[in-house]
C-alpha cells in the first residue's frame, strides 16, 4: 500500500531530523551559527504554512511576512506595553492574524484565479507603511525594543541555544501537522481543487472554504514564527517584514519544490544562509542572489527537492519516467474478462428496477439565457428511480448547460431542480454531491497531478467528514476513515478495471482510462444518481462497449443514470427513457422506440434518411 | 476642509503622477496580454529609464531629446534582453514560475543599478522652466505639463500601433489566442520579445518624466512600479484602456486623499483603494471576469 510506504519514508524523514535537530548544537557550537539556523527554523515554520498554500492549494500570497510582522508587533506590544505574558501573547497575536487573514481570504477567494496575489501583496504594504508610521505604537521605523523573552516554567528561554530548542521543536510539530493534513481527506481535497475546482467541487470539496481555512492556517504559522522571533531578538523592526521578505518566503517554497515539505525545508535552508554564504561578494551579493534564483527557476522548475524526487521515481520505475505511458499495456483492444460483482453502489442487493415508478429527480420549467443566448426555455423532466435516462439533442441543443445547472455549477434563472423530493436549485456543487448526485465531464476532468488512486479517493470526499483540526492531529477516527475511504476506492478501482494503474499518475493514462477513472471516481462515494457527460465520446470501438457494459451494471446495481451522449447505438442500447433537446426546448420524451418514431426528432436530430 | 483651489491643485498633481501610473500599468499589461504573467521587472524598467537619462544627460553631457531617445532604447533593449535571456529560455511554461523568473531579475537588475549608479540620490532638472503656470488658481508645473504631453503622446501612439498596425494586430492576436495566431503565422515567440521590449519603454518613458519631480535612485521605480500595479488591478488587469483609466483615477483618489486626510498615509491609501477593488469588484472597473468552460 502506497500510504503505509509512504509514511515509513516520512517517519524516516521525520527520524533524520530530530536527529540532526539535536545533533547540531553539540556539533556546532559557535553562536553565530545557532543564530542563522535559529532564523532558519523560523522561516521553516512560515514556508511549511506558505506551501501548504502554494504547493497544495494552488493560492500564491505575497503577505505572509505580514503575517510574520503581525505575530512579532502583536506579541511584542502586548508584553511590553500591556504587561500580557509571552505565551497568552502568543496565542492572542495568532487568533488576531487568523482573523484578519480570514477578512482577506473571504472575499479574494471566493473567486477563481489570482486575486490572492494583489490582495496580499497590497496588504503587506499598507501593513508596513502603518508599522513604520504608527511610532506612537510601533516604535516607528527605528523599531521596537524589550521583548521579553519566553520561559517555560521556571526555565527562561533567553540564550541562543535555549532558543534553539524551542524554535526546532515548533519546526518539527509544523512539519508533522502539515504532513497529517496533506494525508488526509483534506490534503487530498486541497490538491484536488488545486487541479481543477470544478471536479473537486463536483466531488463534495467545499471549494472556496477550503482555500480560506488553508490560508487562514498559513497565517497563523507565520503568526507564531512572529512571536518566536520577537522574544529570541527581544527587538522588531519594519525591515524585516517588508514587501521583500514576503517574496524571499514564496521563492523558498518554489525553489524548494511547491509542494514538497522536505525540498522546501532544504528550500529555506538555502535562501535563508545564502546571503551570509554570499557575504564576501559584498556590493555583489544581491546580483548573485538573483542570479542565482533565476537559474534555478529555469532549470529546475520543480525546485530542488521536485527534481531529486523525479530522479528517485525515474530510478524506481526502472528506466521509464513516472509520467509516460506504456502503451503495449493497454488491454482495450481485447474484450475484458468479465469482473466478479463487487459492491460498488450501496444498493447492490437491490433488484434492478427500470420500471419503478419513483421520481428521483425532478427537473422542472428550466430556462437558462447567457447574455441575449437562450440555452435553456422551459426545460421539463422527470428522472425515474433506477434507470438509465438519455439527454439528448444535436449540438447546442442544451445538453451540456442541463447538466452544469442539476450540478450546481451554473444557477438557471428560471425553474426549479429538486432530487429526491427536496429542493436544490442554486446549490453550490459540493452540496449537491453530498447528497447523492455526481457527474463526470465531457472534455474529461481528472486531478492531472495525482494518482489513480488518489483520483478515486477525492470521490469519497463526498461521504466522509474529516476536517482540518482532526486530520492535523490524526485523531482515531480519522484513521478508521481513511482505512475506509481506501477500501472504498480499491473496489471502485476493481469495478473499473483501473485497479494495475493504481499508483500510476492519471495523466499518464490513456483517454478511456482517464473516462473509466472519472466514472470509478463518481461512483466510489455510491451515489444515487450520477450524470455522465459523453461517456464515450472520443473512445473506440471496443472501449465504447466496455462502457456499455458499465454502465449497465450501474443500473443493475440500482444506480439512476443520466447520460448525454451523441453515439447513438449506446443510447437506444441502455436507456430506459429518452429526453430530446433541440435549440434548448424539449421537443420529446419517451422510450427509445417511441423517440426513434418521432417526426419532430427525426426531422430535428436523426435526420429523414433513418 | 479644502478649498475649491486646493481641489484643483490635488486633481491636476493627481494626473500628474496618474499618467505616470498609467504608463507603467500599460506595460503591465502588455505582457500580460503576451504571456498571462505579471513581470516585476517593470519596476525596474522604471528606475533604468530615469538612471540611463541621468547617464547621457547629466553624465555625458548629451541633449535634452537625443538623451531622452538613447534612455529609452537603452529600457527598450533591456526589456527585450530580459524575454530572451530568463523568460525564452525557462524549462516550464507555469505562470508561477515564470512570474519568480521575473522577480529574480528584477533581484538582479537593482542589484545591479545600487553597483553602477551607487546607492545616492541623484536629481535630474526640468525639461523647461521651472516657474509654475497658474491655471485656475491651480500652481501647475510645466514638467507636468510635459509629463501629460508625452503620456497622451505615447497613448495615440501605441493606439495606432495596436489597431493600425501588421504587427501590433498580430500582438493582439498573440493575446486572445496564441496557438491560433501561430497558426496564422504569426511568430508568438517574436511576440513575446516585443511585448517585452514596448513594456520596457514604457517603463522608461514613465521613469525619465517623473524624475525631474521626485529624486533619482536605484530603486526609484519600485514604488512607483507597485502602485502602477494596483492602477492596472484598479482598471481591471490585462484591459489596456482600463489601465489607463486605472492609473489617472489612482493618481487623482491618491493625491486627494493625501491632501484631505492624511499625508502620511498617501501610500496606504493606493493600496487600500486596491484591496477596495479586489474585494468588490475584483475583475476591475473595466474587466470582465473570465469563465471556466465545463
């Protein structure tokens, strides 16, 4: 199993440095090299927050020294000018950057795309200019003096090595709580939308949230590494948390490797002790600073740590890089033995019933307009429970729009959806998931950067319900969950025929593989009703089969279907019901045979010669 | 409160450092357009312009317009040299690091500038006289006169360029759709190269006019350069007349506000206009947000 290797690599890895962690001080005794790793230690804790952000979710910020000068300014004014003790201190200043990272993170993240980056990047200014003019508080540019320094119990925590104790041992709990969360249902969430927010929404990822509570995290590690620093130096000043400071933290991240926890710790090594490696260039230092980044971004795009993975996964696999593909594997061009029936809907035991009479999705008097277009008018229908329904129409008929508005992806302006007797017009997709409905997506839509497997467990984000604070701190029933959530997607993996590509990057497989994972993962959290968008387009001849079979199985297993799809064979072969759209109006409904009669539909769609 | 005379001196010195945005948020924005990134460098851009006028003007002794020409072909070419040398040759398309390309340079060019022109402040004269006109009761200074002339000057131009133009129509588009413009056999690479090149001068126009007012130094541009940001997030980013726009209205809101509230806080007041903006209407004043298709 790929989560027990990678978590003896990871206890390994965690081994390793809290050996070198104590090991350090005992070998270098000087203080002057206590003091640069003591500063290493604390940009370990931002950059382990910032890629959580970068790395996982996708979101660049350009703020996180603020939150570092937050931290520091919080803490160090409470202490000295209320008389608040250090650790409540640092508490405080973490509950107040979290804030004020959650006021930011709302309204720039609700959004898609890069909005993060202006927002904190102004944010980091407008909070530098303030420190440095606000002297009445801050001290002003010339900084702000006499913080006392931590203690814990009756130990005061004021020399270089005492310090280094406490700082590595943060670094070291950061590290394990960021590797629990990028483990778990949240990480995988995370990465998810990274890919695409659509399909992770689709799969029960709550989107916008999800980015927000990662950013909001973030901030309170930078919080805390601010506090730290404030009582190690006893003394803050503007400088250190200026606009620049913020980039240095990304490019730690990026050369490092984005998402990579040990290449970014190696990551900030570097940039953190190049400066002083660079001291005898003197004048020189900033050029080769620059030099010296721009290199590695052009070489090494995955960060240091991204290429010595690359190299290991290169070595392991044999001779073939982790990302081509094996062609000569493909097993499509023969018909596939027929796979034993393992429970992949919930239902299973129930009896394939296409007859029966419940409603388990109601579409009714939908319109849909885009700018002056009318996609949609007055779009009625009726999914009965159990059955395989087709949508279908020629090109630009609304097939496609119809299936975005039952997902929640797009909100119909007139109409109402309801799935299984309640209401869901307007929800947001991750909700609509939650409750029983996926889909899969005509120009396919997997999570590119992870695996088969992972792919598939995203799909059980929709049924199961570890949040952040119980996966960083890996509580006992995230455990039974995750034992779950894996059983889950190895059955689907069987059930699809993907089970040999498991560990394989989904970018790596071919088109109806990459089809069939969509399916396992629409059906892993055992839905009740999923939507299939073109299922077999693109695929051939045997593949489109396959998926007959499939898909026939799903109603077998008691599953409702609705299928858009253009092949007409597959159509009249599986649906129980057929729905024609032409120019976004219904134009009829009814059994296969009954709509291959149809004038209108002949006329509209199949054309006389049929 | 301020009077009405006052008003008008905060709205014409607000144009003033407005245009002086607009440009620099211009070429923001043509490089988005080539490329979907956000070049730092254009900061840098800003700063090279005024220190190469401050070299053949002051240090060579050359003419006040063949100097002017000579600073900006000098950005010109370094705006090209950057697209060749750090961003042509990147292993990854991804705009993250293409964007950390751009901030790395930008490391690198002040580094370099702080080596060559020392870490002092400089000053470069007027363009012409330095007795203020008097319009509307307003004390006007004729360099920003000159700086208005010019921007509106580049504005036509580049107007022109864009719409009447082989070339400038191939840039265009390079920027809707660069796969289909290459099919059409439009040279993207070159036209990355050039986007590079034109932002360049205009970093440099923006830096030459503005000098004379502010102070010179290595770093001149960074503030000037961020702010020309915020004008293009303001217009709505990548949309041209939006960053013109952008950055005359930035110009104007920032030198109100300094005059009636707070002089200190004139920096924070930019950039809380574009936090303002993200958190309200984050495609800008003149964007449109852009849809994922499904």
């Amino acid at each position: 199993m790929p989560q027990a290797g990678q978590k003896d690599k990871s206890l390994f890895g965690l081994a390793a440095l809290a050996a070198a962690i104590a090991a350090f001080p005992v070998l270098v005794p000087n203080p002057y090299y206590l003091n640069v790793a003591n500063i290493i230690g604390l940009n370990t804790i931002i950059v382990v927050g910032l890629n959580l952000l970068i790395g996982y979710a996708g979101q660049i910020s350009l703020g996180h020294a603020a939150f570092y000068g937050l931290g520091a300014y919080i803490s160090g004014i409470l202490t000295v000018t209320y008389n608040v003790p250090p650790w409540p201190a640092l508490v405080i200043a973490a509950c107040l950057t979290g804030v004020t990272a959650l006021l930011i993170g709302i309204p720039t993240l609700r959004l898609q795309g890069h909005y993060l980056v202006m927002a904190t990047l102004g944010f980091n200014l407008i909070v530098n200019i303030v420190i440095i003019q606000w002297d009445s508080v801050t001290g002003g540019p010339s900084g702000f003096p006499g913080i006392p320094s931590l203690s814990i119990g009756p130990w005061a925590l004021d020399s270089d090595k005492k310090m280094y104790y406490l700082i590595w041992a943060a670094v070291f709990i950061s590290i394990i709580l960021a590797l629990n969360l990028v483990r778990s249902r949240v990480g995988r969430g995370l990465r998810a939308l990274h890919s695409s927010e659509i399909a992770a929404s689709c799969q029960g990822v709550r989107t916008e949230w999800y980015k927000v509570k990662i950013f909001v995290l973030s901030a309170i590690y930078a919080s805390v590494a601010g506090s730290l620093y404030a009582s190690y130096l006893s003394f803050v000043s503007p400088k250190t948390f200026d606009i620049f400071c913020s980039v240095e933290l990304v490019t730690m991240v990026i050369v490092g490797g984005m998402g990579n926890i040990w290449g970014v710790l190696f990551g900030t090594a570097f940039l953190t002790s190049l400066p002083n490696l660079l001291h005898a260039f003197d004048e020189y230092k900033d050029v080769f600073y620059g030099l010296i980044l721009v290199v590695i971004l052009i070489f090494l795009p995955q960060g240091v740590g991204g290429a010595i993975r690359d190299q290991w996964q290169a070595r392991r696999a044999g001779k073939r890089p982790a990302t081509t593909v094996d062609e000569s594997k493909e097993e499509s061009g023969q018909p596939l033995p027929p796979k034993p029936a393992i429970a992949c809907g919930g239902a299973a035991d129930l009896p394939a019933t296409s007859t029966s009479t419940n409603t388990i999705l109601r579409v009714d008097g939908i319109t849909m307009r885009f700018g002056g277009l009318l996609a949609l008018a007055q779009v009625s229908f009726d999914l009965p429970e159990g059955a395989v329904t087709a949508l279908i129409g020629p090109n630009g008929s609304g097939k496609t729009t119809m299936i975005n508005i039952i997902s929640g992806i797009y909100r119909p302006q007139e109409g109402r959806i309801s799935f299984e007797n309640r209401a869901i017009t307007g929800f947001r997709s991750y909700k609509i998931a939650k409750m029983g409905l996926t889909r899969t997506f005509q120009n396919v839509q997997i999570f590119e950067h992870m695996t088969v497997l992972e792919n598939v467990t995203v799909g059980m984000h929709a049924g199961t319900r570890g949040e952040f604070c119980a996966s960083m701190l890996h509580l006992p029933n995230i455990t039974r969950e995750e034992k779950e959530i894996e059983q889950q997607a190895w059955e689907a993996l069987a059930f699809f025929n993907l089970e040999d590509r498991a560990h394989w990057p989904a970018s790596g497989l071919s088109f109806g593989q990459q089809k069939r994972l969509e399916m396992a993962r629409a059906l892993v959290s055992h839905p009740k009703l999923v939507l299939l968008d073109e299922p077999v387009a693109g695929l051939n001849m045997s593949e489109s089969r396959e998926m007959a079979r499939l898909i026939a199985k799903l109603r077998a297993r008691g599953i409702s279907v609705l299928i858009v799809e253009h092949d007409m064979n597959l159509v009249m072969g599986i649906s129980d019901l057929v729905v024609v759209l032409n120019y976004g109006r219904k134009i009829a409904e009814g059994s296969p045979r009954e709509v291959q009669r149809n004038e209108e539909v002949l006329s509209a769609y199949l054309g006389r010669v049929a | 409160m301020a009077t009405a005379d006052q008003l008008v001196q905060f709205v014409v010195s607000g144009l003033t450092t407005g245009s002086i945005y607009a440009l620099i948020a211009l070429g923001f924005c043509i490089i988005h357009n080539a490329t979907g990134i956000v070049n730092f460098t254009q900061v840098d851009f800003v700063s090279l312009g005024g220190l190469m006028m401050y070299t053949f003007f002051i240090s060579l002794g050359l003419p006040l317009a063949l100097a002017f020409i000579l600073a900006v072909a000098a950005v010109t070419l370094a705006g090209a040299l950057v697209e060749r040398l750090a961003i042509r040759p990147a292993r990854s398309r991804a705009i993250i690091i293409l964007i950390f390309i751009t901030i790395g340079v930008s490391i690198l060019m002040r580094g370099a500038f702080k080596i060559i022109w020392g870490k002092n402040q400089m000053a470069l004269p007027y363009f012409s006289s330095e007795s203020p006109l008097i319009v509307f009761g307003a004390a006007v200074l004729p360099q920003s006169l000159w700086i208005l002339f010019i921007t509106v000057a580049v504005v036509v131009v580049l107007h022109f360029f864009f719409n009447r133009t082989r070339l400038g129509k191939a840039m265009r588009a390079t920027s809707f759709n660069a796969r289909a413009a290459a099919l059409m056999g439009v040279n993207v690479n070159r036209m990355i190269l050039l986007s590079f090149a034109l932002s360049g001068a205009l970093g440099a126009v923006a830096g030459i006019i503005i000098v004379p007012i502010t102070t010179l130094s290595y770093e001149i541009g960074v503030m000037l350069g961020l702010k020309g940001f915020a004008a293009a997030v303001l217009g709505g980013y990548g949309n041209s007349v939006g960053a013109i726009v952008g950055g005359l209205l930035l110009g104007v809101l920032e030198s109100v506000g300094a005059g009636t509230v707070s002089s200190t806080y004139k920096d924070v007041i930019a950039f809380a206009i574009l936090l303002a903006v993200l958190f309200v209407k984050p495609s800008g004043l003149l964007g449109y947000g852009d849809k994922e298709r499904v």
